[in-house]
C-alpha cells in the first residue's frame, strides 16, 4: 500500500545550518500516587517521566574514587552507573561544586535537583559527597539532592544521607545472584583488603539491598540501576526487578551496557557486546509486569547540566564562575516563578489531555477504529517543555513514542548526529542525514517544528514520513492525531488484513 504524505515541507534548510489505557497517555499523570511521594518526584526529572520534560538537573563532579571495579568501566571515564562514556571534564572541590551548582541553578531556573553521580562512587567519598550537599542545602534549600551509588558503603551512610534530607537515592544493583555478580565485578575494596570473586560479590549485593532497605523505611525514595548485559545478566534482571520491588524500590532503570574497545574498559577490549534497542524495550517490557520502569534515561556524563536530552555543561567552566558574583535569594525567587509557570502549564495540558480524550473517546469509536491497526512508532524533535519545538536538522536525539489502540506510550531515545549544526559542517550534512535516517529506522513518521525539503525527500525515499504539522503542539496528544490521520488517510494496513497474510 502506498503511504501517502501528510503535509508538505517548510521552507528548504539545506544549507543553514507508559503503557497507559486512555487515548492520549499518561506520562505526566502522578495522580495516582500518594500526595508526598507526588510531592518528591513531580519535579524531578529521573524519578517523573512527565517532569523530564521541563526540568533540569545537574551534577557536580566532586567524587574521584570508588571503591569497586566494574568491567565497564574505566576510571578516565565517567561513571557508567548513571553516565555514557565521556571524560569528566572538571572535578571540583565542594566548596567550587557548590558555586558551579549555584551559577547553574540561577542561569537554568529550570533547575530542580542537583545530583552526584561521579565520576567515582559519592559515598566512597562521603567528606567531599556530604560537605558538597551541606553548602547546597545552606544556599539553595528549595533544590533537591540526589546521589547515585554502588551501594558498597551505603548502609553505613544512611543516617547521613537522611540527616542531609537526601531524598533521592539511586543503587546500581546488576544482579542478585554472586556467580553473576563474579562475571561483572573483578574485585571490591572491602574492610581494608581488595576481594574477589562470588565472595566480593556476595558482599555487594547484601549491602546494596540492606541499603535500599534501610532508606527505604526512612522514606528516602530508591531507584534502581541496572546496566544490562546481554549473555551475563540480561536473563537474570527479571529477577533483580521483582526482588527490588518487593524491598520497596520506586523505580527500576534498565540501561543498556556501552561498550566499546576505545574506552579501554574490560567488555569494551573483549568484544562484550550491549543489547539491541529490541533486547532493551523487550526486558523493560518484561520488567513493568513488575514495578514502573524508567525509560527516558540518558545515560547522562557525571558533570551534565541541562534538561535530560541537552548537555549545557560546557556553559559552565569554573574558571569563568570563580569570580561571579551571585545573590541566591533572588535566584531561589526566580526559580519559583519559573517553576510555578512550568505547574501551570503542566496542568493546563493535564486538563486540555482529559477533555481531548473524553470527547474524542465519547464522539469517535476511537478504541474500535484503532484496534484493528498495528501499533506505529513515530519520532519526536523536541527541544522540552512537552510539546514538538525542534527543527528537523537541530534535533539531537529523538523521543520514540508508539501509538495504537490502548493510546501513546513512549519507549525511549534515540541519539543523533546532529543534521544541522551551521554552515561549518555543510560538507557533512549529507552523511549527517543519512545516519540520521539510519536511527530512525523502523518509525513511520517523524515529528518536528519544521523541516527543509531535501530532508524531507530523502526521509520519504526512506519510508519515513515527515510531519511538520504539529509544531508547539503537545506530544502524545500530536502522535495519536496522527495516528488517527493515518488510519484515515488509509496509510496503514487493517491489522486484521496483516495478520491473515492478505496484505
Ligand atoms: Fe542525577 Fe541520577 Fe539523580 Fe537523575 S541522573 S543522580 S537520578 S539527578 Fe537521570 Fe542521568 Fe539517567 Fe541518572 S538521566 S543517568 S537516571
Ligand atoms: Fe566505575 Fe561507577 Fe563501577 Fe565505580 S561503581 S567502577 S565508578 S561504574
């Protein structure tokens, strides 16, 4: 059948530079929590995928040292618990930790939480980790801390972590399983000796899971992190993700190993390959039966700064803060203008979502006419705030969402090289696009607030269908409309037809 095209190209810029059960989706809908949990993750952008997409975070590089090995990781690289490869460009001290975080959060009133993450592991360095904390909470009571840990020294911290009002914990719990554990842990440093073997990682694991219960009786909330690790771990996360929830873990993160022999990392130099993004959806997907899985992700460096899908860190070089002068009271004001403004919006989409879906659910047979399609996953340029605000050639990630029947649910990422970034890289804007395309593959439309023609020609030669018709528009709201264009417009196969082999 041939796809017909929804609308037509912008003007030409070659050469510039949840499962969820109602229509539209439920990402931002934390209703259903209690009211202080709702309280703690509304604006949190790991712990909320609603939030992600208007607040920010940060982390401050304070952490040097860990106290474990993992085999993907390189200590010349960020910490892979909650970070992709990528030298941390600066370790700070505390007391320039806590003025870049202050700098920060003024010029981004998006700001929510600062986090640490590394590039070691914080509570192996808990004087720099807490005094970091201390100076934040005495000048910017109104952001939240979080940290990010292997959980080796965890249960000896969480009198502290509590006494700072650390309300955000996240553990990096690969397995539960010490023969496992073996294969991923070399060695621990451990009661002053270095451990290796099932032994180390019995050790580990008991304390990353006496430490998710002790924070979780003081109300502390707990993600968990799993790197997954096809051949060693992958078969084994089901488990962990069911162990996890019953010790009252809030959220389980399923990340996909990255490997590769340039980051001189044990998996990397012996060819330990990462999960295909099917293998990951599907473990997610496995993993949700069980408790909520995070999806959005970025695997972020231990220096980053910004809004999830942006790294605004190289804003930021302490050489030029040093000497800023900074007044945090009106900072804070700031913030809370700004944040107040993000509630209002949230809620006045929240509000437009709800009616949207009950009229259309009450006027249009919307469950019947879209049960007999196949699910169809769509790409997404946005820049944050909900809503689709990214040229084509300026995006550098995709959101990708699917929409069918039971209504939007989003999947994860997919990053970029970024099409168009300026008249300095014209000459590779074509192989740009081509892998650009090339990430994209396996969606059958791609959202975004314009897009010049030679993109959209080639996007349609690959079978991908530019939208650009929805710009500022809401996300989901825009993927089930055009979802309900295609069925329409007769550019998707009856799912019926498909599946008796007709079509
Ligand atoms: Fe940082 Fe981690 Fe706190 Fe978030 S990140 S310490 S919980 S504030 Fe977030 Fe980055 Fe993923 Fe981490 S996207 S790597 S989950
Ligand atoms: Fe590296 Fe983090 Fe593992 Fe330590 S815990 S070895 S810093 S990935």
């Amino acid at each position: 059948m041939e796809l017909k095209v929804i609308n037509q190209p912008a003007a030409s810029c070659t050469t510039g530079r949840c499962p969820t059960k109602d229509p539209v989706g439920t990402s931002d809908h934390l209703s259903p929590l209690p009211g202080r949990v709702l309280e703690k993750v509304n604006n949190h952008p790991c712990f909320s995928e609603g939030a992600h997409h208007y607040y920010a975070r940060m982390h401050v590089a304070v952490a040097p040292a860990c106290n474990i090995q993992c085999h993907y990781c390189n200590r010349k690289f960020d910490c892979a618990n909650e970070s992709r490869p990528g030298v941390v460009s600066e370790l700070l001290d505390p007391d320039q930790a806590v003025k870049k975080a202050l700098a920060v959060a003024a010029e981004i009133p998006q700001t929510s939480v600062v986090g640490i993450a590394g590039p070691g592991d914080p509570l192996a360095n808990p004087e720099r980790t807490f005094s970091t904390f201390r100076g934040l909470k005495k000048h910017a009571p109104d952001i939240k801390l979080c940290v990010s840990t292997n959980g080796l020294q965890l249960p000896q911290h969480v009198d502290e972590l509590v006494k700072h009002n650390i309300g955000h914990v996240t553990i990096t719990i690969n397995c539960i399983d010490p023969a496992i554990g073996a294969r991923i842990y070399p060695w621990i440093f451990w009661d002053h000796q270095r451990l290796r073997g099932e032994k180390a990682a019995r050790i580990l694991i008991d304390q990353q899971l006496k430490g998710l219960e002790m924070l979780v009786q003081r109300d502390v909330l707990v993600k968990v992190n799993s790197v997954m690790i096809p051949g060693i771990n992958d078969q084994h996360l089901k488990e962990v993700s069911r162990v996890v929830r019953a010790k009252g873990a809030f959220l389980h993160n399923i990340m996909p190993l990255i490997a590769r022999p340039e980051h001189g990392t044990y998996y990397g130099l012996t060819g330990q390959r990462g999960p295909t993004e099917a293998e990951l959806i599907a473990l997610q997907e496995t993993c949700s039966g069980n408790m909520k899985v995070m999806r959005h992700c970025r695997q972020c460096r231990a220096d980053a700064v910004g809004l999830l899908g942006e790294d605004r860190g190289a804003e930021f070089a302490m050489d030029e803060l040093e000497n800023k002068e900074l007044d945090y009271k009106i900072a804070m004001e700031k913030r809370a203008v700004v944040h107040e403004v993000i509630e209002r919006q949230r809620t006045k989409q929240r509000q437009t979502r709800l009616i949207n879906g009950f009229l259309k659910s009450e006027l249009t047979p919307l469950r019947y006419k879209t049960s007999m399609y196949a699910p169809v996953r769509m790409a997404v340029a946005t820049r944050g705030e909900n809503v689709i605000n990214e040229h084509f050639g300026q995006a550098r990630e995709f959101l990708i969402y699917e929409a069918s029947s039971d209504g939007v649910r989003f999947l994860g990422y997919r990053k970029t090289d970024l099409y168009c970034s300026g008249p300095d890289s014209c000459g590779d804007s074509a192989t740009a696009l081509r892998n650009t395309i090339r990430t994209l593959q396996g969606c059958k439309v791609v959202l975004c607030a314009k897009i010049g023609f030679e993109p959209w020609s080639e996007l349609e030669a690959a079978g991908i269908l530019p939208n650009g018709e929805h710009a500022m528009e809401p996300i989901e709201e825009a993927v089930m409309e055009v979802y309900r264009e295609l069925i329409e417009k007769g550019a998707l196969s009856p799912r019926d037809a498909l599946y008796k082999g007709i079509i």
